[in-house]
C-alpha cells in the first residue's frame, strides 16, 4: 500500500545550516499495516510523515502509495487518497463551522461539489451515528461549532474526519502529544478502534515508547534520517521497553537509561 524507495530529503543544501534529514529511506508497507514510529528530536520522524503527504518534495527517490507513484505530486493531490491528524487539535478543524458541517466537508472529500443543502438528511442520519460510535456524547452536539469543544473532542473529530472516507493511508503525527494523559489514552483507543475498523495502512509517530510497543503490529526506530529497527510479527509483540532500549544502544553505541532521555 505504501513504498519509499531511496526517499533522501536535506533542509538548506550548501549552507552552515544543512540538514540531512532522511538518507536513503526504504520502507514498505502491507495493507492495513499499523506501524509505530519512534526517535528522539531530529530523527526524521515527522519529515518521513511529510515527505509521504506530499508537504514538501523529496531530493531523491520515489513513493507509491497503492501501486500509484504519487512522487511529483503535491500534497493537496494527495489529500483524496491520505488522512492525517497533527499533534495540534486546532489544525484539522474549521473551529467557525457546526460540527456536522466539519464532517461534511470531510466525507466529500475528492468528490465534485454542486448547489444543495449543506447537510443532506441522509448525511445527518450517517454522520450521527459514526459520532455516537466514539463514546463522547457528541452525537447530541451536532449543531455546535467545532470551537467550543475540548482538545481532546476536537481531536477524535479530526480522527473520524480523516478517516470517515476509508484512506489509503492514514498518518497521526504525535496526535496526543497536546492531551493530557487520560485524554491522550481514550484518543488513542478510538484510533486504533478507527484503524482496525477500517483494515486501515497507517503510521503512527509518538514519544510514548510503551505506547509504541503496545499498538500497531510493527514498530520502527528513526536516527539521524535514517531507519536503525524495524520490530514486527512475534518479536514485536514480545517486546519490551527495556529490549527497545537496548536494541538502540546496540545499534547506535549510545546508552540511555530511560524513553524520556532518547526521545527528548
């Protein structure tokens, strides 16, 4: 469903400030692959993430998601066949708009527009019902604007609104990080409700190493641009923070004694 071949992007090519940010990444993964994706700052995490929506071009190499090289596209060509949901709630939202509006305008993603009703009777019953499934009351909330909710509200809506319309690949950038830790723990249950649901392809950044171990059935490892593990089947589900940890140092030469220390 999604490949990157010999994906290399560096920021300020020439200058003091240059930064390889990916060299060389190759990474293939299955339909309804959920992989995890771990490093400290600077590993090229979210650069991954962005150079596979499209957010800024790539140096070297290809992508191809469903078979279709998407390479030379931009990201908004791209947003028909990717869901993504940043680590700010504020930005996958119009915060103006009534939450059933919100939706609308996801769920007719990449199809023509036309004069009509904003909301169809037939959405309103649709959409109702997908709110009811996240267990937030929210289904009774329709007619408020986006605004008003909580971060944590806000961000399983942007959830549902990326995923409402099944993607090809869904792409949650450290989506938590913003909540506090209960909230951050029932967004996490409801995307992974949404990704097994859906038999959806996703990647999944986060600091949480526990929670990187926990969800998903693969798990990589990011350092200085480039992919140092890649955890999956079996040996994945039998991982442990403590063998994560040591699987770094062997491959790095570098010990660290806990998650917080790496990946800050």
């Amino acid at each position: 469903m999604l490949r990157l071949e010999n994906v290399s992007k560096t920021f300020l090519p020439g200058t003091v400030n240059e930064k390889k940010a990916l060299t060389g990444i190759d990474l293939h993964l299955k339909e309804g692959e959920f992989v995890t994706v771990i490093g400290g700052n600077g590993a090229g995490k979210s650069t991954l993430l962005n150079a596979v929506a499209g957010t800024w071009p790539i140096d070297e190499g290809r992508i191809l998601i469903d078979g279709r090289d998407v390479t030379a596209l931009p990201d908004f060509r791209r947003a028909e066949v990717i869901g993504r949901v940043f680590q700010d709630p504020s930005m996958g939202t119009s915060p103006d708009m009534q939450l059933e509006e919100n939706l609308a305008l996801a769920y007719r993603r990449g199809k023509k527009r036309g004069l009509g009703w904003g909301v169809t009777k037939e959405e309103r019953a649709f959409f109702h019902d997908q709110l009811r499934s996240l267990g937030l009351g929210l289904e009774d909330r329709m007619k408020s604007s986006v605004g008003v909710l909580s971060g944590g509200q806000r961000q399983a809506v942007t959830l549902l609104m990326a995923t409402i319309r099944a993607p090809k690949i869904l792409l949650l950038d450290e989506h938590t990080a913003a909540l506090d830790p209960a909230t951050a723990e029932k967004v996490l249950s409801i995307s992974d409700d949404l990704v097994r649901k859906n038999n959806l392809t996703c990647l999944m950044i986060t600091h949480n190493m526990s929670d990187a171990i926990r969800l998903g059935n693969r798990i990589i490892m990011m350092n200085d641009g480039k992919i140092i593990l890649d955890i999956a089947g079996e040996e994945k589900k039998a991982l442990t923070k403590e063998q994560l940890l040591a699987k770094f140092a062997e491959v790095t030469g570098v010990q660290e004694e806990t998650d917080e220390v790496l990946l800050s």
